[in-house]
C-alpha cells in the first residue's frame, strides 16, 4: 500500500448521483461528510484503530464519505467512487 504524501482533494461526487443514493441496510439518505469527520477518521485509519461493520481494519485513507441520516453509519468514498457494500460501511458510535 503506498502511502498519499499530496493533499486531498475534495470530493466530487455528481449532485444527481447523491440524490438517489441512500444506505443499502436501512435505505436512509445519505450525505456527504463534513471534512472534519473525514480527518479525524483518517486519523484512526492512521492508527489503525478504525473498523468497518465486518469488523475488518480501514488500512486505506478516506478520499470522503456519505453518511447516514441517522449519522451512525459513514459509506467510504475512494477516488470519487461511493464504496455502498454493507460490510464496508464505518460505524461512527464514538466518532461524532
């Protein structure tokens, strides 16, 4: 895995696009996450302290993330791309 040295650019996800996803557990609207979220979640990543809903380690930092409108559950976004897999999805209990 190679690490990022360059700044993160922000995310752009099409607006047409975020309006017809939504989780695929719970089918809640989802939005995109506030850049603070994302830094302190890169920080865990960095860690190694950050889990997804398998219970796996997150070993790659976050590009962005949509989160659930009950704001318990963040969808990761790499290189523009919503990763919307159930088992992928980041519980935030803790984070926010």
């Amino acid at each position: 895995m190679a690490e990022r040295t360059e700044a993160r650019r922000p995310v752009n996800i099409d607006k047409d696009l975020l309006a017809i996803l939504c989780c695929p557990d719970t089918k809640q609207d989802v939005s995109l996450a506030d850049e603070a979220l994302i830094a302190k979640l890169n920080e865990a990543v960095s860690r190694g302290l950050l889990k997804n809903r398998a219970s796996k380690p997150v070993t790659e930092p976050l590009d962005g993330g949509l989160i659930r409108g009950d704001r318990k559950m963040l969808y990761p976004i790499r290189e523009d791309i919503p990763v919307m897999l159930i088992e992928e999805g980041i519980p935030l209990e803790g984070m926010i």
